[in-house]
C-alpha cells in the first residue's frame, strides 16, 4: 500500500454555504511508494469543513485515484487529517 501525505495549502470561508461557519480547506496530497520512496503522484483535493466534520469531494478522489482501495483509504486518512487540524485553521482573507 503508499504512503499518502497531506498538507494544507489555503483555507476559505465559504459565504453562501448553507450551513454557516463553513470552510474549504485546499489539501495537497503526494502519494509515495513505500518500496522505493519514489513519487507517484502529486494534487489538489478540496475538503469542506464545519462544526460537523469534515467533507472531501469524493469527486476529486475518484479523478485522482482510480483504485477503489487506495480511494478508500485517502477518503478516510484525509477526513481524519482535517479533522485534527480543524481547530487551528483559519481562512487566509481574513
């Protein structure tokens, strides 16, 4: 399975969000070979963020990745990553 890392490049506040207080935090995620440490891939997934939890587009997921297991786990890990950093993310306009 490859190493996936995630880091956070922008975050925003959405203004016509329905549910208020919600941000969408643009994630760059490198995928890496655990056997040679070599790059596989490289992009950008938008997750949208709240009080709530947190929501990757499964858009952008099935375009980056086409394995349904390697989706899976990324849906999961950067759900996770979001999620922890939540409470230290504020919107880069403000």
């Amino acid at each position: 399975m490859a190493q996936i890392l995630f880091k956070v490049q922008h975050v925003k506040r959405l203004k016509d969000h329905h549910i208020p207080d919600t941000y969408e935090a643009s994630v760059e995620v490198e995928v890496i070979n655990r056997e040679n440490g070599e790059l596989e891939k490289t992009g950008q997934i938008p997750v949208q963020f709240n009080e709530h939890g947190s929501f990757p587009s499964i858009a952008h997921i099935q375009t980056f990745e086409e394995n349904k297991k390697l989706q899976a786990k990324l849906l999961f890990d950067i759900r996770r990553y979001v999620r922890k950093l939540r409470p230290y993310l504020e919107p880069d306009d403000e």
